[in-house]
C-alpha cells in the first residue's frame, strides 16, 4: 500500500505500534501483544475466516466478519487485519468519506504545489520553442507545440492528449505513412504547462509477446522460449490440478492456490518447496498461478544455468541484429524525410498563450475516487 503523511492527521502514540496513514484508511503496525493491549484488535479479529487465507480477516463497519465476495474497502469502519511474515500484524480501518476526501485533497495539493514550484523554476526554458525533430537509435522522434506538430502533418484535425475527447495518446500516422505515438510528457511538469507533445514513431513495429506452447505430458502443455519472449530464467507449464500432480511437476496438492476457501490467487515456493515470499530470489523454486475459473493452473520453475546462458546468447544476437536492421532503418527513413515535401515549420511559442500556462496545470480529483 502507498502510504503518506497528511497534515492534520497525528493521534496520540500507543506503546509498541506504528500509526501511518492512506487516503482511505489508518494503519497500525506492531505485535499482536501490543495492538491487544491498545484495544485495537480482539481475539476474535484473530480468528480464521472460511474463504480467506491465514492471518487475513476483514469486518463490515457493523463488526460482523465480511463475506469474501464483498470488497467494502471505502466504506468508513471497515476493518483488516493481516499477520504479516515476520510475525507482526497490520490492521487497517477505513476513515469517514469527509476525511478520505479532506486527505485526498492534501495530498492533491501537496503535489499541485509541486507542479507550480517546477513550472515556476522553468519557466524561461521553454519560451521561443522550436519544433526538435531526430532520429534516434530505434525511431523517430518529435517534441513541438500542437500547432507544430501539424504544422508537419502529425495529428493533423484530431483531439491531442489531454484535450476534450481524447483519453489516453494519441495514434496517427505521419504524411509518409508510419504509425506515430502523440503523448503528454508528464515527466517534465513545465514542458506539460508550456502545451508540449512528444511524438514517436519505431523503425520496427513492436510484435509484442505470442506465447506457442507444446504438449509436454497428457493434460499438461509448455511454452516455447523464443528470443522474443519474456525474459530468459523460467519454464512455464500449464494444465489442470491432477495433470500437474500427474506429470510430476508438483509433488503435492496442498500447495496449489485457491483451495479449501483459500481465495490467493499465486503461491510462490523455495526450492524446497517451502512457502515463503521473502525468500531471496537465488532460493526461488516454483511458482504456481491460478488461471481464470476453469481450473487451470500455470507453473513457473527456474531453467537450469546452461539452458539461461544458452538463452541469453540467443537474446543478444536477436538485439544486436535488430540494431543493424534499425540502423538501416533509421537512414532510409531520413532518406525519405529529406524527399518529402512536408513543410518543417518552425514557430515560437507565446508562453501567456500556450493552452496550459504556469498556474493553470491543475490536478483535477473526484470525492467518489477516494482510494
């Protein structure tokens, strides 16, 4: 959970606990010993409910326990208690929506003075701004004002991001024909207020991940590795409960998720197969992940240290290749850019006329999105 520090928030200290706070909710850390003693939590918030993994309880606002189908997370009074790995307990309960909302909107502020402070120190930087235009490693890349943006023929007749109409970037294509990506560049709060986009558009087309797999024993299927895939440390199985006991890829049926009114959708093991979140990443032996309703399962294990050079070598070809396809790439585009007749046209910005100025970049929030 993301937790901050509100003003007006402070309570009293209690003996052997630590109070912080979220938008939704107070949070008490400590030993179960010292939140028994605080009155926080009774013997009955420790014991198990059916649905629920150990050492995870939930309550309505009323105090009855909380039917694992219901998700009551802003409702004021709602309660959670979870026993954490290292033995502590962590209790969670829900404040009243006028305080979700007065904390939403310090933090809100908070961050909004931020944006003025940024836009503020930068604000000669991006006065007499110039459409920039390059060609980098694996695209091509513009940064300019609305207005010259289309002035190039991107974007040209359509909404850009954060404007009405448009959620999210915006995809066009340029007047020779490739994809290009508009979008805010919200990393850089005075070149937001100054109306700046960035555009992009790839050498190459990104094919994304398809996953293939192959029958490795009855009911259970592996996927192929390619030098596209994810990563190069793990083999993945997928099949039902009984195909996975029955190929003998786990040993047991207990350390499967979601049995037993356990509701955890992921368990993770040592190579033991000992159940142990923490465990350093060097310790790790499988992962099991529960797959939809239909009871499938997904099998995660570690290759063995040959096959994940084996794989990196394979992985560095395929970038090295792509880098030499891109270099051609890059050339030829250029090529094509000098041959167009797209006008560059470079125009300077008034900073009091540009559509977000210093001041006006505001963080919009909603009292019903209190999280």
């Amino acid at each position: 959970m993301a937790l901050s520090i509100v003003a007006g928030t402070a309570a009293p200290a209690l003996p052997g606990i630590e109070k912080t706070t979220s938008i939704r909710c107070d949070v008490f850390s400590g030993s179960k010993e010292a939140l028994l003693v605080a009155g926080l939590i009774t013997s009955e918030h420790l014991r198990a409910q059916p649905g629920r993994r150990i050492g995870s309880t939930m309550f309505l606002p009323s105090g009855e326990v909380c039917p694992p189908t219901r998700k009551p997370l802003r409702e004021p009074g709602y309660m959670a208690v979870f026993c954490l790995s290292d033995g502590s307990y962590r209790v969670e309960v829900t404040v009243s929506e006028e305080e979700q909302l007065r904390r939403r909107k310090a933090v809100a502020d908070a961050k909004q003075e931020l944006v003025n402070r940024e836009v503020e120190k930068s604000r000669g930087k991006y006065t007499d701004w110039r459409l920039l235009h390059a060609f980098v490693a694996d695209m091509e890349i513009w940064e300019g004002t609305k207005a010259q943006l289309q002035a190039v023929g991107i974007g040209v007749g359509l909404n850009f991001p954060g404007e009405a109409g448009r959620r999210g970037d915006l995809y066009c294509k340029c007047p020779l024909g490739f994809d290009v990506r508009v979008y805010s560049p919200s990393y850089d709060y005075a070149k937001l207020a100054a109306g700046i986009f960035v555009a992009q558009s790839r050498y190459l087309h990104d094919r994304g991940r398809e996953r293939s797999y192959v029958a490795h024993a009855e009911g259970v299927q592996r996927e192929v590795w390619t030098p596209e895939s994810w990563g190069i440390g793990s083999y993945y199985y997928r099949g039902s409960m009984l195909a996975l006991l029955a190929a003998g890829l786990v040993p047991r049926a207990e350390l499967f998720p979601g049995l037993n009114g356990n509701t955890s959708a992921q368990f993770t093991f040592q190579k033991d197969w000992s159940r142990r979140s923490t465990s350093p990443r060097q310790d790790w032996g499988a992962t099991i992940r529960r797959l939809g309703k239909k009871g499938l399962y997904e099998l995660e294990v570690p290759v063995p240290a040959e096959e994940k050079e084996r794989r990196r070598l394979l992985v560095d070809a395929r970038e090295q290749g792509e880098k030499i396809r891109n270099a051609v790439l890059a050339s030829e585009r250029r090529a094509l850019r000098e041959q167009s007749n797209v006008a560059q046209v470079r125009t300077t910005p008034n900073w009091s006329a540009a559509p977000r100025r210093a001041g006006h970049l505001r963080l919009v929030y909603s009292s019903t999105e209190c999280r």
